[in-house]
C-alpha cells in the first residue's frame, strides 16, 4: 500500500475508531499527551482575546486545552473525520463550552476562513496526514491575522541512533500490534511509522514554514526527540 493511500484510507478509519481514539492515545503515548498539549498552550501568542484555529483537531482535546488560557477567547477546531468531530462536540457540550469552542469538518488544505481570521494556528499529530503539507501551510499564513502564530506539534526520530533505532523498533514492531488490539483497525496504526520516517522533521519542516511566509521560525525536540514542536511567526 502506497504511503499516499494509506493516508486517504486512514481518514476512512479515524470514523471508525472514533469512540476508542482518546483511549488509545493515552496507550500509545504512555499519558505524554497531556504534557505535550500543555506546552501548545505555553507557546500561543501573549496577548490578550485572541482566537485560534485548532487544525486536525480529531475529539477536540487540544481546543478544550487551548481554552484554559486566560488569553484564548474562542477555538475553532477542523478536521476532516465526521466520527471526531462529532465526538468532539460531544465533550464540548459536557464542558458547557460551546460558546467558547467550535468544532467543524473540513479540509485544512482549503481552509474555509477569511483572510487574517486568527491570531494562532495550532496542529497537533496531524500535518504528516496532510497529502499536500506546503499547501496546509500556504493556508495557515493565509488566515493568520499579522502578528499571529503557528504551533505545530509533530512525532520526529531522535537524533541519537540507539534511541532512534528502539524508537523505530516500537513503531514498526509494538506500536500496530496495540493500536489493533484496542481498535480493531491494524491499518490506522500500522503505516504509522512510514509517515514519521517519511516526513520532514526538523530543520527540514522549518524551511517548508519559511517557504510559505512564516518567519523567525524554530522548533524544540520532546521526550528525547520522539517529538518536536515548531513554532514560527506572520510579521
């Protein structure tokens, strides 16, 4: 299976798994996702009233996280899977945010949103599904007001090569068999690890970023470099 079906198949998935998804997450990431949405929410911009668009945004947990900032006045979420988002607006409505929180399908290559609509864009383990990444960060500048800011959460491979290689290990070997066990799906979890060696982590993403308009862009590597965030600017 090619990694660009793969991609199309997965959104297909993602309505399946839906109601196993937060679940199995905390599995797969031993709790650390938690600790690394709380650092999203670190990075958004110091000042005051601003309004985020939360891409891939799946059951809606990076926007109820976003929300707990003093700063963030409203989050509109967007994802291509219909099952997330309406899990996701499920858990909105228990938290009584939905005035604060928006939860819609679409396409974050064709952002369905006026020019400089946000002040921060963030995108959390989803813009290595994206089949055309440039493209998803053409529109991210597009919309972000300026001043506004980029945050991208994203799985990369640590640069140590012991680590690396019981990294991979995981993902190729482990990772499949559990995601399988608890979802039922082998195929949403099993190209996992060709999108994280496929996609261009690092100083590679932060000139896909600058390419697109971004700038003073960087990024900081996570948990022993499984993970980094990027961050970059719309001066």
């Amino acid at each position: 299976m090619s990694l660009s079906h793969s991609k199309t198949e997965s959104f297909k998935l993602f309505n399946e798994i839906a109601g196993r998804y937060d679940l199995i997450n905390s599995v797969l990431s031993f709790g650390l996702h938690y600790q690394w949405r709380r650092l999203i929410r670190k990075t958004l911009p110091r000042r005051n009233n601003i309004k985020v668009l939360d891409l891939a945004t799946g059951t809606g947990d990076v926007a109820l996280e976003l929300v707990k900032a003093p700063q963030v006045s409203r989050v509109d979420g967007l994802d291509m899977s219909i099952g997330m988002v309406e899990k996701g607006r499920r858990k909105v409505q228990a938290k009584n945010l939905k005035q604060k929180i928006d939860l819609k399908v679409g396409d974050a290559q064709a952002l369905p949103f006026p020019d400089n609509a946000y002040d921060a864009i963030t995108i959390s383990f989803g813009i290595r599904n994206i089949p055309d990444v440039p493209l998803c960060l053409e529109e991210c500048y597009r919309v972000l007001r300026p001043g506004g800011r980029l945050i991208v959460l994203e799985f990369a491979l640590p640069s140590s090569k012991l680590v690396r290689a019981g990294h991979l290990f995981y993902l190729r070997n482990i990772l499949p068999k559990i995601g399988k066990a608890l979802s039922g799906h082998e195929v949403a979890y099993k190209y996992l690890n060709e999108t994280i060696e496929d996609f261009p982590f690092g100083e590679r993403f932060t000139k896909l970023m600058a390419d697109s308009g971004l700038e003073n862009n960087r990024f900081e590597e996570l948990t022993g470099g499984i993970v980094n965030i990027y961050w970059g600017d719309k001066n």
